[in-house]
C-alpha cells in the first residue's frame, strides 16, 4: 500500500463523513417541515454558513448533532 493511497483514503473517509451528515440533516429536516422552518428563520438570508457564522446558528447545531445521534457513521 502507498502512502499516496493512504493518504487519498484518510481525506476522502473525513469528507464522506462531512458529506453524510449534512444529506441526512437534510432529509431529516425535509420531513420535519416545522424544524426546517425554525432553520431557515435563524439562518435569515445567509447564503453561506462556514466556520466563522456555525457558532451563532444554535438551532443548527442541535439539529447537526441530532442527525449524528439518529445516523450514526460506523
């Protein structure tokens, strides 16, 4: 095994898990129309949330954390 290949498989398996998350958080908040509701109020007209806005979204944390807890990566 090269480390090339190791390497390709650490950053696509973090990715993977990145990318998992957030297609569940939308499903979950696609068939909770009221939760998907209260996400969009606290997002407001954001176009982009990213490292330095994440903190102020509450709401999106809980509902990220929730995902992980009900679609759990292993």
């Amino acid at each position: 095994m090269s480390l090339n290949y190791i390497c390709q498989e650490l950053i696509s398996g973090g990715t993977d898990t990145s990318a998992a998350v957030i297609k569940w958080s939308i499903l979950e908040l696609l068939h909770h129309p009221e939760m998907l509701g209260k996400a969009q109020e606290e997002m407001g007209n954001s176009c982009l949330v990213g490292e330095d806005n994440i903190v102020q979204l509450h709401y999106v944390q809980v509902v990220i954390k929730e995902t992980f807890c009900l679609h759990p990566r292993i």
